[in-house]
C-alpha cells in the first residue's frame, strides 16, 4: 500500500487569525499547492482517498488535491490534527486496508507527519523529518500487519523540486 503524506501549503500567520484552526492558505500557497497537484497529476499519481486534518489549511490542501483530479474522494481525520494520536489512525487504518485500496494521501501538519513516518519507518519517533510545506513523504506499507516499524520509504521531496 502507498501512503503519501502530504503537509498542507503555505498559511496564513498565527496572529492575523483568533484560533489556529481557521488559518487559511495564503495566496502563494494556493498558487504553489496547485501547481505542485498539477505535477502529481502529470506524474500519474493517483489516491484511493484523500484524508485531512480539520484544520483550514490541511482542509483546503486536500480540496486542491482533490480538483487536482487526484481522487475522487476526500475525508476528516482528527488524528490528523496538530499533536493528532497515530494510534487512532492505525486502528481507522487497519479498517480501511481491509478494502482492498492502494493508495492513501493524508493531509496534514509538522512536525506530526514527519514524526508518523519515523515511527512507520523505524518503530518510533526521532523527529528529525522535516516536510516542508505542500512537501511530501512517500511510504510503501506492509499488505499484512502493523505497518510500525516495517515500512520503507520511497519519496521524500519539498515543493520545490515539484514545481519545475
């Protein structure tokens, strides 16, 4: 199974916003998550489904994904939110391998996703991958079992090496 992990684009400052759940992407980010779903599109990538935090910016990075024309359908994950419990999405995880899907897009936050693809990569978190914004990190999970510990990673890449 391909796992993309794909941290939301460029938002908003914390202070312009009274909660941190409703900063939206900037313009730049928009503009720079779209282009970088236009080369994951021309690459042929494609996910089964697409899943967010709840949180504006990770929300609005999956909608660009999604008219992208990289799925067709997109859900809510509060195990995607910041400081989001990756054993609640190993046990939503372990349901939805049961379909038969092979690939899987999360949106969502650092330094969360950098830490959940070290704990899939190595057992636990060292948390030293840094994704940068509209970055993304690629992992083949394991067909059987708990992917922790046992899967390997195929892409790591910020958006700039994706909006050539």
């Amino acid at each position: 199974m391909h796992l993309y992990l794909v941290r939301h684009g460029i938002a908003a400052e914390p202070e312009e916003y009274e909660t941190d759940e409703e900063r939206p992407l900037t313009k730049e980010g928009e503009r720079k998550t779209r282009k970088v779903a236009q080369r994951l599109y021309n690459l042929e990538i494609q996910f089964d489904l697409i899943v967010a935090s709840p949180l504006l910016r990770a929300s609005q990075t999956a909608q660009i994904l999604l008219s992208a024309h990289l799925s067709s359908q997109i859900a809510e994950s509060a195990a995607l939110a910041p400081s989001g419990d990756i054993g609640d999405w190993l046990k939503w995880y372990k349901q939805w391998q049961e379909t038969g899907n092979s690939s899987l897009a999360l949106v969502g936050h650092q330094p969360d996703l950098g830490n959940w693809a070290e704990t899939l990569l190595w057992g636990r978190s060292h948390e030293t991958l840094i994704l940068k914004k509209a970055g993304i990190i690629g992992l083949i999970l394991p067909e059987t079992g708990s992917p922790v510990g046992r899967s390997q990673m195929f892409w790591l890449s910020g958006p700039k090496f994706l909006l050539c």
